[in-house]
C-alpha cells in the first residue's frame, strides 16, 4: 500500500516537472530600430510599433544613439515590455532585455545619450 502510494506521488511529481519545464516561452523580439524612439517588435505572428517611454534624446545625438541601439540589441534580441500608454495605434512602452533590470532608455541614460523626460 505505502509502495503504492510512494509510486504514484513519483510518477505524478515527474509528469508536473516535465510538463512545466517542456512548455517552450515566446518572448517579444526587436525586429527592427527605426530611430532612436521607435522600435519594431514581433511576438509570434504579430509586429507591433513601440515607442520608448520616458526618453529625451537631443538632435545632434540621434545619430549615435541609433548607432548604439543597434549594436547593442541587433535583431531578434528578446525583450520584455511595460506598456506606459498608447496613442494613435503606437504603444509607448519601457523595453527590458530579457536578462537586464535596466530599460533601454534607463541604459541610454545612464550612457549620457538620452534623458528621462517623466515625472
């Protein structure tokens, strides 16, 4: 009886691992950096335009800062969004690599290439 019961708890304590560690996470993707704002993001079938939130950059500096982005998160980088708002179908949006506690306007801050314009 005790075999028993120490076999299914077993058997049903492996069937829940592998069923919770098999399912396979679609992150969205940087598809492309259109300027030093907007971002062109995929999730499966989909492609949404978003735009960084909370980010300042001065003209003479977009240049660098695109050039930057773009070596730092090239195509297909996985990222995670916290949506701030929408306006005209654009979603405004701070963008967190996966991996990073820092967002992409946070890091731009942080590299003297962009300021935080939220209060």
């Amino acid at each position: 009886m005790n075999l028993t019961r120490n076999l299914f708890l077993y058997t049903f304590a492996n069937l829940v691992f592998c069923l919770l560690f098999s399912v396979k996470v679609f992150a969205a993707e940087i598809i492309q950096i259109q300027d030093p704002y907007s971002l062109l993001i995929g999730d499966n079938n989909r492609t949404y335009s978003v735009n960084l939130s909370c980010l300042e950059v001065e003209e003479n500096k977009e240049e660098i800062v695109l050039k930057w982005m773009r070596n730092n998160f090239p195509r297909r980088t996985r990222i995670n969004l916290r949506p701030r708002g929408s306006r005209d179908g654009i979603l405004f949006a701070k963008v967190y690599p996966i991996g990073s506690e820092f967002s992409i306007s946070q890091e731009l801050e942080d590299k003297g290439l962009g300021k935080n314009n939220c209060d």
